[in-house]
C-alpha cells in the first residue's frame, strides 16, 4: 500500500491551499484516512481525519473552522483543504490510514503512511 500527498506548497497568510493523498496498492475504503503534520523540533501533531464513509469527521482545535476533511473512495484519495493559513500552520503534512478514526488520537496507531507534503505560510 502507497499513500502519495500533493499539493504543499509556499502560501501568504491568509491563503488557502489543498492537499490531496492519493491510496494506491490496494483499496483503503474500510480504514479511516487523515492528516497529521510536522513542524521543525516539533512532535507529529494529529490535524483532521474522516471515517471509512466519509460521513464522520474530527479535528484538531488548531484547524476546526479553517480546515475541511474529505475523501472519495471512488478515487481512493482523501482532501484537506485549508483556508485562512496562518505562519504556525507551516509544517510537513503526512497523510495516514488507520482501522478507525479513535486511532488518529496517536501516531503510532496508524497502518499505513504516506511521504510528506511541505506547507509554508509567509506572514
């Protein structure tokens, strides 16, 4: 199984940007997807993560009301979209698939990881 993240890149603040982590090898549409990221000398930090369906979604305080969670089985990709970026959002963003969303309350509980995307927001 490969996660593969895009869509990272340099943003002023107050931008918005999408990122998109596309599953390949075998389907995920059982496994709860989502995002965490990292910021240099920080700790992987838990941001968003969506149900099996999509129906279900949970955030970090630090993103809830600028960052929307999504995903298409369909097309085996999971979306964050996120608006209103401020300087402190500047992280590397990982996408990640777990057995349940519960799972996304700590790093080691997920099955499968994908390579970072790096977000930058100029103030």
């Amino acid at each position: 199984v490969q996660l593969q993240a895009s869509g990272g890149g340099l943003v002023q603040a107050g931008g918005s940007l999408r990122l998109s982590c596309v599953v390949s090898g075998r389907t995920l549409n059982s496994h709860a997807l989502g995002w965490f990221r990292q910021a240099p000398g920080k700790e992987r930090e838990f941001i968003a993560t969506v149900s099996w369906s999509g129906g279900g979604t949970y955030y970090a305080d630090s993103v809830k009301g600028r960052f929307t969670i999504s995903r298409d089985n369909a097309k085996n990709t999971v979306y964050l979209q996120m608006n209103i970026l401020k300087p402190e959002d500047t992280a590397v963003y990982f996408c990640a698939a777990g057995a349940t969303m519960t799972t996304f309350l700590y790093a080691a509980g997920m099955d499968y990881w994908g390579k970072g995307t790096q977000v930058t927001v100029s103030s």
